[in-house]
C-alpha cells in the first residue's frame, strides 16, 4: 500500500458528484422515499453532468473515469438519496456493456442521447420471476424472424422499469445449451410488445422504480443485439463483475449517511445532563460504525483500484460487496440505537438508510452468492 | 494515486520473514507454547536478520525499511508464533521506535543501536497494579535526587512483555505528583540495576512463551542523562509509543487469525465428512469465506495505519481502528478455527487451540478495545462537529 488518495481527475468526478448530491438529490430525498417518486429531472441533471457513464470513453460523452472515480461519486451519490443512485448506477453499467461489447454504429447511436438527458435511465433486464441467483436458467426467449428478433418472456425486479429510455434485455437464442444459449438486446423504450408492470412496493429505495418487464411479441432489429449470439451470458456477467464494486460503494455510501445523521444527533441530544455523545453507550456505536466503515471502503477501493488496473479481482469484489453491504445494515442499525425512538422519525435520515441498506445484501448477487465466490477462490488458493 | 501495490524492498521483507518463520520459528512453536520457554535462539536470529529494528534507520544498527515492511515482517513471525512476535513487536514499538524519535544522539548511540541490532532486548513499563488503561493514574514516582545527577525510582510496573529477559526498559514514572498526565516522565533504565527486581514469570493464557513480569523499583537510581525526552512529556511520550505500537499489535493479530485461517482451510479439504470432503459443505465455505474477508479487511486497515506513518501523518485514530479491528478480527476467526476443526480444534495435537488462546490478549494490551473505541469515537466526534 503506496498511497489512499485519489488522483486529481477522480477528486473532481467525485467533487462533481458531491455537488450533485447535495443540490439535486439531498433536498428531495425524504419526500421521494415517502412519495415514492422517481426523480426524473434530477436524473436527467445527472446524465447531463455525465454521471450516467463514468467509466465510458468521453468521445460518447462520459467521463472516462474508472473504476476507483466511480465508486466515489457513487458514494457520494448514495449518502444523499441511495434509491436515485440505484438508477444511475444501473444506468452506467447498460452504458458500459453497450462500449464494451457495441460495436461502433450502436455505441453511436445510443451513448451521446443516454448521456446528455435523453433518458431518464437504462435498465438492466436479466432477473426473472423464477430465476434470480442462477442467472443461467433464465427463459424468456428471442426468436430470429428474418432481419428481427421476437421477444418473450417476463423479467423481474427491473429497477428504473417503465421509465427507462433503453432495456438491456437478456434472452434466449437457443432452447438448450444453458448460459451460451443466452443473447443480449437493446430494446428502446416505446418499442411495441415491451411493457412495465405496476411498481413494486418496496421496503427501501423507493425514489426508485422497480418492476417486471413483459416481452410480448416484442420485435427488435438484429442490429439491436449486442455481441454474438450466445454472447449475452458473458455480457451479463461482465457487467455484475463491476456492479459488485458499485453497490459496495453504495453501500458505504448509506453507511457514511447513517453515522453522520446519528453523530449530529448524539452531539445535540442530552442524556443525564450531558451530551449524548459523552455516553460510553452512543461512543461505542459511533466507534464500531466508523471502524466498519472505514474497513469497508477500504475493501471497495482495492477492488477498484485493481479492476482500473485490469487486475483478477473477482474475490475482492465479492469481499467488498458482501462486507460493506451487511456493514451497511449493521451501521444503519445501530445509528438508529442512538437516536432511540427518534431514529424511527423520518425527519431524520437513519431509518431511510435502515430501509435501503438492506437490498443491497440481494441485489446484484446476494451475500451468499459473494461468499460462494470468496470461499471458491480460497480454496482454490490453498489446496 | 490510489495505490495499493507492495513495494519491492517491502515485499522483499516479507519474504526473508516467511522463510525465517517457517524455518526456524514454525517447527518449534507447539514446543516453546507447552514449556511456556522463551525462544532465546529465535530471538538472537532475528536480531541478526534485522528484524528487531525493521524501520530504524541503519545508521543506529537498524535495517532502514518503512513501517508497511514492519507490518508484513511482523504477520508473518505471528502466523508462525505469536509469543515470538510480540518479543520482536516490544522491541521495535515500544523501545526503538521512542528512542529514535526522543533519545538525544547519545542515547541512540548507547542503546538503540544495540536494540535496533539485536544485541539487547528492550521492554516497556508503563501499566502498574493499580493503573492499566487509566494511564494517567500511575504511581511509580522518580524523584531527582538533591545534587541533581540522578533520579531515584520507586514503585511497581506491572504486565512487562519481555521484563524476565531484557537488557534496558522504556519507563513512564511520574515526576510531579498530582499533575495527572502532565507529571509523567519517560526514561531510559538499564537492567539490570541495583534495587529493580524483575518479579516470578507470570502464568498465562496465550502467548506463554513470551515472558512477562513486574518490574519491582526500590530506590533505583537512574542517571538524569538516561531521561528520555523533556521533564513532563512522559505521558507524550507513552502516547505516541502506543499509536505506533498498536499497529504492531494490530499485525500480530493478522499473523494469529491468518494462521488459524490457513490451517482451516487445508483441514477443511483433508477432513470427510458425509462421504466428501467438509469444504464441499456451505456451512464450512460460508465460515472461510467470513474469515478471509475479515483478515482482509483487516490487513488493510493495518497497512493503512503503518502508510500514514511512514508518511508522518497523524495516525492515532487509524492505529486504533487496526489495532481494535484486527484483534477482535483474530479473536472471531480463531473462534470459527477451532469450530471448523470441531473436536480436533480443541485439543492441542492441532494448531488452532493456540491461536485461539494466543489471539486473546490483542484485544487487551497496548491499550484495550475499549480504550481503542474511546479513541476512535473521539475522533468521529470531532470530524462531524468541525
């Protein structure tokens, strides 16, 4: 270990996206949870400041950033409003895919318009009703028909559904042959057969929508596919491969909000004629909180920093997923300890943070997902 | 730059530590933990190879590498045995680190070169009786005799790591009485010396082949030009000791639990268990997968605290989050060891109940968990209020 700072080119990104949270998100971020209403114009403020493809080459309009930038702007993003940020990280990674395995004529016809506010977001389209952890059994279908493919099938937990301009839509090309029988599409918003169910009614992230997406005869040109056929599989998995490192951010993200919202607490309440924050009791949570955190984001930065590098980090991301997403549950709960019964008073933060820290343990490959990865790659190292 | 490469001299350490650990420390730890004997031979060969002043400068006997180096040196003599580790962690802490960073030219010259070199063994004595986290309260007193050459010491300091076995001990006495923090102050007391006895070998839970013992101060004369540092800065001195320390402690609980880790996840592939071997089950993985992340995490807030230092950053609060991290880190993953191990991990033909044993007391020495959490939420306290 050389050095923790960022470079001048990931400070600003994150000062960029510190800026955003505060003035975009932070205002509107309690009522949208209360509301459940998806901020649209701050979204499409974001995709503006390129904050909708930060790892995307800035000839499209990115901010071609990496991987350590990324996970800072997304937790900066997070501590103010982690629902909206959901979107937006969703929403970098169907930009990612479509530059890592577009080709020149699709990055071109979708990249600029995603990044400059023609779309309120992107979505992500591989869970299904019966098939979540094992993304390989999935069954919706896509049937070559001439220059066209036909699309069938339901997806399911489909953040920013119904109000995305673009759908990343995992389908199968092939009756059998299990994940290489899988294909990826862009599917625009609009396109007829293509349509979102009623929103999902969540227990956190709920500036977010969430909802299945019904394919029904829904007819895409060939030259929507990305990659080959057979290729949707690996365009799936490289692009969780990163999201793991993205959610661990958030993760901190709802963290480090939590511990600030039951610092200013403990440091204004009064508890047998001192402050709260002279208690033994509130010192304790907020040590053990800054401890975890600190480790966490630690964890989050190495993965970072070697996927910048183009390193093997699949274990350290797994690592930095499965701990900052439970750190973040465990933080959030004992910031709501310290404001006692005033943590379940929506005025103030920790509740919200309880609420959305707890999906992260699920989405993008669940805490046991992460742990059959770790434990795989330690046994491998030590047999 | 986000930067979390070795460098080649640290990684270089690192190796000339695990191979001397696995040669000449590893074979004997089962042995030197059942005699509770100090590993005297251990000890010199370290000095030897530089490992008992890994970051003092070479121009006062030490082998001139940085605190990360430390930190990797330090994990690895742990993983093999943790009583010799912690032998090595005093002496480069707690007594090279304050000499350097305090002692006048002549003080480095007399005793950190021979420290640093190996040649002498250091100890450190601020815990008494009566006094262990609340330093402040100590009541060892050295009083200035009344033609000024010399102080005369009185008291007892308790829990001294190495006190059986050292040449020279880094003393916190309190010079001005009633003055709490502010009358303390750090000296240089060569051992051994007329009045000091070194008390019985105290009988321990873990590390048992490190030595401990009181230091017992009858009208010890020690000679003013042995202070170390200004009259009054004792407590100072203690204090910065400690962060530094903390970290070495915080590396021997990485070298403990990584230990205990390894050996699961090789018992885990040996040991059958409805007819495959246990580390086909996911209650077995799901336990590996904890430990590994945890040690993880831990190594890299240690390496953390030991950067910042190297950078002559403040560093109290990162020392502490090592230190209180990777002991409770030890203590957990030594936990899941033994449960991995089942029945073979609670008897002494397997490794792990050492470890156990041995992880316990990072969570209490060189300033408790508590003490480190006092640290911390001091410190979170401030950065949100300013």
């Amino acid at each position: 270990m050389r050095d923790l700072q960022p470079q001048a080119a990931q400070a600003q990104v994150q000062e960029l996206a510190r800026a955003a949270a505060q003035d975009l998100l932070a205002p509107s971020a309690t009522a949208n949870d209360r509301d459940e209403r998806f901020p649209e114009d701050a979204m499409r403020h974001l995709a503006r400041s390129g904050l909708f493809g930060i790892n995307v080459p800035k000839a499209y309009g990115g901010l071609e950033a990496g991987v350590v930038a990324y996970a800072l702007a997304v937790r900066e993003l997070a501590s103010a409003c982690a629902g909206t940020t959901v979107g937006l990280m969703v929403t970098n990674m169907v930009a990612e895919a479509i530059t890592r395995f577009g080709d020149e004529s699709q990055r071109q016809r979708w990249l600029p318009g995603l990044l400059s506010g023609a779309h309120a977001a992107a979505s992500f389209c591989l869970s299904e009703p019966g098939s979540g952890s094992d993304a390989a059994s999935l069954r919706a279908t896509a049937r070559r028909e001439g220059n066209d493919y036909v699309l069938d099938g339901t997806k399911a937990w489909i953040t920013s559904g119904g109000r995305a301009g673009l759908y990343l839509v995992m389908a199968r090309t092939s009756p059998d042959g299990g994940s290489r029988g899988i294909s990826a599409f862009i599917v625009e918003a609009g396109t007829p057969g293509l349509s979102a169910t009623k929103p999902e009614d969540k227990l956190g992230m709920r500036a977010s929508v969430t909802t299945q997406i019904v394919l029904d005869g829904c007819r895409v040109p060939a030259a929507n596919r990305l990659g080959d056929e057979g290729d949707g599989f690996k365009v799936a998995m490289g692009s969780l491969d990163g999201g793991r490192i993205g959610v661990a951010a958030q993760a901190c993200g709802i963290a480090a909000a939590a511990q600030r919202c039951a610092i200013e607490f403990a440091q204004g309440a009064r508890a047998d004629g001192s402050a709260l924050s002279e208690q033994q009791s509130a010192q304790w949570l907020v040590a053990d909180n800054a401890v975890e955190l600190d480790a966490g984001w630690l964890l989050v930065l190495r993965a970072a920093a070697l996927k910048d590098k183009g390193a093997p980090h699949s274990r350290e991301a797994a690592m930095a997923k499965v701990f900052c997403t439970e750190m973040a549950s465990e933080v959030a709960s004992r910031a709501l300890q310290v404001l006692g019964e005033a943590g379940e008073d929506s005025r103030y933060s920790a509740e919200r943070n309880l609420r959305d820290a707890r999906v992260t343990r699920i989405y993008e490959g669940t805490s046991e997902v992460q742990r059959i990865v770790i434990a795989r790659e330690c046994l491998k190292a030590l047999s | 730059m986000v930067d979390f490469d070795l460098t080649q001299e640290q990684i270089m350490v690192r190796d000339l530590a695990r191979a001397f650990a696995l040669k000449d420390v590893a074979p004997h730890a089962h042995a030197w933990d059942e005699q509770s004997r100090f590993p005297v031979e251990a000890v010199k060969k370290m000095g030897e190879l530089g490992l008992m002043g890994v970051a003092v400068p070479s121009e006062w006997g030490g082998a001139g590498f940085d605190t990360v180096s430390y930190v990797l040196a330090m994990e690895e003599i742990a993983a093999a045995c943790a009583s010799t580790a912690v032998t090595m962690s005093v002496n480069n802490s707690l007594v090279c680190d304050p000499l350097l960073k305090f002692g006048t030219d002549a003080q480095k010259a007399e005793w950190l070169t021979p420290l640093a070199e190996g040649r002498k063994l250091g100890c450190f004595a601020l815990s008494e009786p009566a006094s262990g986290s609340d330093a402040g309260a100590a009541q060892c007193f050295a009083e200035l005799s009344a033609d000024g050459s010399h102080y005369i010491v009185n008291g007892t300091k308790n829990w001294i790591t190495n006190g059986p076995d050292a040449d020279v001990c880094v003393l916190i006495a309190v010079t001005e009485r009633g003055q709490g923090n502010r009358g303390m102050t750090a000296f240089i007391s060569p051992m051994p010396s007329e009045g000091l006895t070194v008390g019985a070998h105290e009988k321990k839970l873990g590390i048992k082949a490190s030595s401990t013992s009181q230091l017992v101060y009858s009208n010890v004369k020690i000679p003013v030009s042995l202070r170390l540092g200004a009259v009054g800065d004792g407590f100072k001195v203690a204090m910065t000791t400690l962060d530094g320390g903390r970290i070495g402690i915080a590396a021997q609980a990485l070298g403990i639990a990584r230990a205990a880790y390894e050996a699961s996840v090789r018992y885990s592939q040996e040991r059958m268990a409805f007819g495959a071997p246990i580390s086909q089950l996911q209650a077995i993985q799901f336990k590996l997968a904890d430990m590994a992340t945890r040690l993880d995490a831990a190594r890299l807030l240690t390496l953390r605290a030991a950067m910042l230092k190297d950078q002559k950053v403040r560093h109290s609060k990162e020392s502490a989050m090592a230190k209180l991290f990777a002991s409770e880190a030890a203590m957990w993953i030594t936990t899941q060891a033994i449960q991995v191990f089942g029945g073979n991990g609670y008897v002494k033909d397997f490794p792990v109940e050492r470890h156990f044993r041995d992880a316990k007391i990072c969570e209490i020495y060189e300033g408790t968990s508590e003490i480190q959490r006092l640290v911390i939420a001091a410190s979170a306290l401030k950065e949100v209020s300013a």
